[in-house]
C-alpha cells in the first residue's frame, strides 16, 4: 500500500497559488523509499518533498510524482555527549527539538517555522536569525544518505562534489534518506532579547551592523504600512541564548488555528489583525530587555495552524531576495519604496543581515549582505507585474532570490543569481524534477 | 545531561525498574501503534515491539530510545501464525520486565470484501487476522491481568464493527467480534483492578486507508488515535470510540432502519 502512488487532485505548496494534480506516494520505511526511488525515471520524473513549507513550485511536480517522506521520520541515532543527531529525512525540526532541547541541545540554526523536515531543511540550505553566527543549516550537516533513481546509494560528507550539490540542491541531486547534523548546545530553552525601534530604514544597518558583535539570533520587522518619511520604520529585535532556565521544549499542539479559507472581504482586516498582534506583541517588549521561550521567538507563526489560509483561497507568493553589502542600502530603501507605492505588500516585512560565511551549497541562496521578506496576496497581474519590477532592482543590485518561496521568477533571474548553476546541473539525477525547475533550467 | 547515550550504558534490568510502564504492543509497526508507541517512549517507558519485519523492528526500536525509552525489545514474529502459543510468548516478554502494565493489539488487516466474496484464502484471512487470532492473544493477556490484579489491555477494533454493511462486512463482524470478546473480558476482569479496552476508531489516515479520499472532518490523523490509545490504557470503559463523536455517528446508523438503509451502498 505504501509503495503505490495515489492521485492527488488538488495538491499545493505553502503559497496555494498552484492547485494540481499530483501522484503522491506515502513510504513510512527506508526499504519502501528505496523500491519507489527506482520506479522513477527520465520519463517519469518524481520529487521528494516533505512538509511543503515552500511557498511556491519547487516543491511540485504537476501531473508528475511526488514521494510525500513525512512518514519516514525515525532518529536513528542521538549522542547527548557531542550532540550529533543521525534522523531519518521526513523528521521534522519541531520533532527533533522534542529530543535535543530536553538535552540540552538545539538546532544548528533554524527557519521561522519548526514545521520543516531535515530533507527540506538541506534541500533548501534554510537559513535563520543566527545566520551571521551560525551560517545555514548545510554548515552543520556531518553526512547525509543520498539514494539515486539508478538504483545507486552513497553516504555523502563535506568536501564530497555532490554533498555541496546536495545541501540546498532542491531536492534534484537524489532522494536524501537520512541526515545527520551537529546541533548546539544551550544553557536552557529561553532567550534574553531586546527590542529597538528604528524609524528609518537607514538606521536599519546602522543597528544591524553594531547588534550583530554581541548577538546570535538577530532580525527586525519592517511596517510596510507607511510612506514618506516615516518608510521602513520597523523594530529590531535581538537575543541571546538565556543561562539560566530550564529545558522544556515547545507544546506540539497550535494554540489557534485557521479553519478555512478567509473569505476575499474580510481577508485584509483579518490578514492585518494577525499581523498587528505580532506587532503588538513587540511593542509590548520594546520596553528593555526581555526574556522568552524559544517558540513564540523563533517560531511566532507556529502557534496558528494554516495560518497560509488568511490570505484567502487564491493563495499568496512571497517575495524573499538578497542583496550583497555593497548595494543593500541603496536596494532596501528601492524596493521598499516600490512596495510601498504598490499598496499590495503584506503589513510587515522581515529584514536580516547574512554574515560572509561561505555558502556551503552550489545554491544555497544565503551570501553576506542583506535579505528583505514579504507576502504578496495573489492579486495575478498585477502582483506579477510588481515582482517583475522588484526583479529589476534585485538583479541590478547583483542579488538574488530564494527558491524556497519563489513560484515565479524567470530562467534569467535563476541563473543571474545563482552563477553555479550549469555546474550544479551536472549533477541533478535525471529521475527528477519539479516545477521549479523546468521553469529555471530552460 | 546525563551524558548517556540512550543505548548501553546503563543496565538493563536497571532501566527497567526506572521504566514508567512496561508495554508490550502488537503489530508495533502500524501507524497508530507507532504514534502510541512515541507518547510511551517520552514518558520513559520499557517497550517490546512485536510484528513482522525485523529490519523496521530495529529501526522503530532505535527511534524510540532516542525518544526517551527506558528499554525497547523487539520481537520479529507472524502474530496470526503465532496465535495459539501466545501465552508462551507474553510470557517470555514479560517476566524479564517483572510483569505487564499495558498490552495493546493493534494488528489487524482490513482486506477487500469484492475479493472475499470470490476467495475463501481473503475471507480467512480477514477474519484470522481480525478476530481468530487476535482473540487468542487477548486471552492470553486476559490471564496475566487477571493473576497480576492490575494492567489493562487494550485492543483496536472500529466502527466498522457496528453494523454489517455490503462494503465490508467480512472486516466489519471480525472486528465487531473482537470488540465484543474484549467487552467480555473486561466484565470478567471487573472488581480485580485490571481492566480491557476495545477501540473503536473511525476513518484514520494512515497507509491501511490509502487509496479512499480522505480529508474533512471525520477523518482523524493516526497520532490522534496513539493518543487514544494511550488514553485508554489509563482510563474509561470497555468500549471507546475515537474520536468520541463516533459513539453518536454510530449510535445513528445502527438506528437506521434496513428498508432505508438498504437502499444505501454504504
């Protein structure tokens, strides 16, 4: 039963703007992936996808198969001496962090949702607020198990062509079986943080540059509401892990949930209203220095299921780019002003400065300078005529822009952004593909 | 950190005098066993895996270590084959752990009536997995509870038991034979402070259901029927449905007289 592919009619990604049909496999052991991975070939390409967190078509297939590795999600093995952690592909983060933090232990680095596998977390290098401290996730990976359509298998590690084709390869290069990661150790589960408003965007990199010298986890939020002189007024907040405290880790279960789909008219005030209780929130802790759990930290949005459903049943893109040092000022304050005028941003942008760690991925879409993130509401036209023009700025800039949220960006903005391209093809299994990638690679 | 590396280090026995329950669970590989399975091992429990395959055996056993189990055994066996020496086998997976907290049968294998309707091998084999064999085993663990004076048993059985219906009946009289069976126990074990559950889930998302369209409301997720499972093994009466909205659903469909029901293809 579980070797078999059933059809999907309506399958979607995080972004739901593509509804389509998908033939989905559900393995729940190593020896089911291993048989499925054989059944795919050149003529009938298939992905590995996990819990489709990417926002736009890199994690589909349309019309093509999916190998769904959520039910493959076993620790194989946890060192609570050196922290190493060896876990099937389909464990998710928040799953992992049941078993590290009550240890002592954390993540490497972590994306702003724990709702991701270890095989996205590598497929897509995801990054986090310690970026600057830690690097992306692929930084800490020691090995991972990469199962070939030809019916090949090889343990991968650092320094491996193929490893680095891997980390961030958008689940191409192979099915990854399994990976094993070095986490970090904390003295508890809570972090010291401290807000500070900023009311020009200039003054963003200002604090960046300074917080980042004695701060792991750092981001700023970004009101997209205003213009004129008060534009990218925004919050930054920073924190270190706590010393003292004890190691609980996060409930499993949401505290809110979104039910259905929020109906078109009352999509922006609900849209906004979450928003503004994020916003609310930091306001409240703007004043001095404040302590918190690691999960509404790191992962505010967890705590509503489906939250994607607020932007109604047309779904949402999300615009996330990087730009290098050189040219973050300069873009930021363009794209904003863009985005602004538009009037179709969401209410609240993130802003994070990378550090100048090597990416470890061919892909990996985290470089030193700036990244700025953003939903759009899927307006069709005329939200695609906005990103096409927030390309320009991104691609005179010398930035780019990331795979995981992006379900539209054309074959010149991939390869611009991303030179090593044509090397990273050399390695792409012919057995698989997704949307994305046909889109890109042509 | 206690800097033990969740296999070896300590002694066996010792883990097991730690352990919070000592668990035997049948047909461990099943997506609800492995959901119940995960909520014992965070709690610190000693396990024994029991199904067929060795190789998922292990793996499951590996993961529920790093889970927090205090022990977990794994015994690779055909739980049908096995069934009349089932009182040799939970035997020999208890005493080494001084004893049984919490049993869970959870095998089971639900089979297609189209075929046995045409093939006495499917109709067997529905109602051996069901019930024939399922049945000897629950006995076997009736007789333990009952000299130990405590533990519950706790055996999964469905909705599809409730009334006999065209799509699935063969599944549906195994199963609803197997809740009454353990009904029966649990009368017999009343007044001797253990106890037997029958769990009734309704449609549950897991790999057995691949195939139906799944999805909306009266589906549940395989993690909530662990849940229930867990639940069970601590409290409530012998026959539970899971979700408990099933307990109404078919309280319902039961009532529904056979001139209209029979114009159904339910």
């Amino acid at each position: 039963m579980t070797e078999t592919f059933h059809s999907d009619a309506t399958l979607t990604s995080w972004g739901r703007v593509v509804r389509e049909r998908h033939d989905v496999a559900r393995p729940r052991f190593g020896d089911e992936v291993s048989r499925i991975v054989q059944t795919l070939s050149a003529d009938s390409p298939g992905l590995a996808v996990g819990l489709r967190r990417s926002y736009g078509d890199s994690n589909l297939n349309p019309d093509g198969r999916l190998i769904d590795m959520t039910g493959v999600d076993r620790i194989i093995f946890f060192d609570r001496r050196t922290g190493v952690m060896r876990a099937e592909a389909g464990v998710s983060l928040s799953q992992a962090l049941q078993v590290l933090v009550p240890a002592g232990w954390f993540l490497p680095t972590t994306p702003g949702t724990r709702f991701v596998t270890l095989g996205g977390a590598v497929a897509n290098d995801v990054h986090g607020k310690n970026h600057h401290a830690a690097g992306a996730f692929g930084a800490s990976v020691t090995r991972l198990k990469l199962l070939r359509t030809d019916g090949g298998s090889q343990e991968l590690a650092p320094g491996d062509p193929l490893f680095h084709a891997t980390v961030g390869g958008l689940g191409l290069t192979g099915i990854i079986a399994w990976v094993e990661f070095r986490a970090t150790p904390i003295p508890s589960a809570y972090l010291d943080g401290e807000d500070t408003s900023f009311t020009r965007v200039e003054d963003y990199f200002d604090i960046a540059a300074e917080k980042r010298k004695s701060f792991q986890h750092t981001m700023a939020w970004v009101d997209c509401s205003t213009q004129g002189t008060k534009l990218g007024r925004g919050i930054f907040s920073s924190a270190n892990w706590a010393a003292y405290g004890d190691l609980a880790p996060h409930s499993e279960q949401s505290r809110r949930n979104v039910p259905l789909d929020a109906p078109d008219f009352t999509l922006n005030a609900l849209t906004v209203r979450a928003f503004n209780s994020v916003r609310h929130e930091l306001k409240r802790m703007r004043h001095g220095p404040y302590r918190t759990h690691y999960d509404p930290f790191l992962y505010p949005l967890d705590g509503i299921a489906h939250w994607n459903r607020l932007y109604g049943a047309k779904g949402f893109y999300q615009y996330q780019c990087v730009l290098p040092p050189a040219t973050a000022h300069a873009g930021v304050s363009e794209l904003l002003k863009t985005i602004v005028a538009s009037g179709q941003g969401s209410p609240l942008a993130v802003l994070k400065d990378f550090g100048p760690n090597a990416p470890v991925g061919m892909l990996s879409f985290p470089m030193e300078g700036t990244t700025l993130a953003l939903d759009f509401r899927n307006q069709e036209e005329r939200t695609l005529r906005l990103m096409a023009d927030l390309d320009r700025i991104v691609a005179d800039a010398g930035g780019r822009l990331y795979p995981a949220k992006d379900g539209r960006m054309p074959a010149a903005m991939f390869q611009s952004g991303f030179p090593k391209w044509q090397d990273f093809c050399a390695y792409v299994d012919p057995g698989l593909s997704s949307a994305f990638w046909r889109r890109v690679s042509g | 950190m206690d800097g033990s590396l969740g296999y070896a280090p300590m002694q066996a026995d010792l883990k097991q005098a730690q352990a919070s329950n000592r668990v035997i669970i049948l047909g461990a590989l099943s997506a609800i066993a492995m959901a119940a399975a995960r909520i014992y091992a965070r709690e610190g429990a000693a396990l024994v895996l029991v199904a067929r395959n060795e190789a998922r055996l292990d793996a499951l056993a590996a993961d529920l270590y790093a889970r927090g189990a205090a022990n977990v055994v794994v015994a690779a066996m055909d739980l049908e084959a096995e069934a009349r020496n089932a009182g040799e086998h939970l035997a020999a997976w208890s005493s080494p752990m001084g004893g049984l907290d919490h049993i869970h049968l959870v095998y089971g294998y639900l089979g297609s009536q189209l075929e046995a309707t045409a093939s006495q091998a499917e109709l067997s084999r529905i109602v051996t997995s069901n019930f024939t064999s399922a049945v000897h085993w629950c006995e076997a663990a009736a007789n333990i509870l009952r000299r130990q004076k405590h533990g519950t048993l706790v055996a999964v059985s469905s909705v599809a038991g409730d009334r006999g219906r065209q799509s699935n009946y063969a599944y549906g009289a195994a199963k609803g034979g197997l809740a009454l069976y353990v009904q029966g126990i649990a009368h017999s074990l009343a007044g001797t402070g253990a106890r037997a559950v029958a769990v009734k889930p309704g449609f549950v998302d897991t790999p057995m259901t691949d195939g139906l369209k799944k999805g909306g409301p009266m589906w549940a997720s395989a993690d909530q029927i662990g849940q229930a499972l867990r639940r069970a093994a601590d409290k409530g009466g012998p026959i539970q449905y899971s979700p408990g909205k099933w307990r109404i659903v078919m309280a319902m469909i039961r009532a529904v007289p056979a001139f209209v029901f029979h114009k159904t293809r339910l």
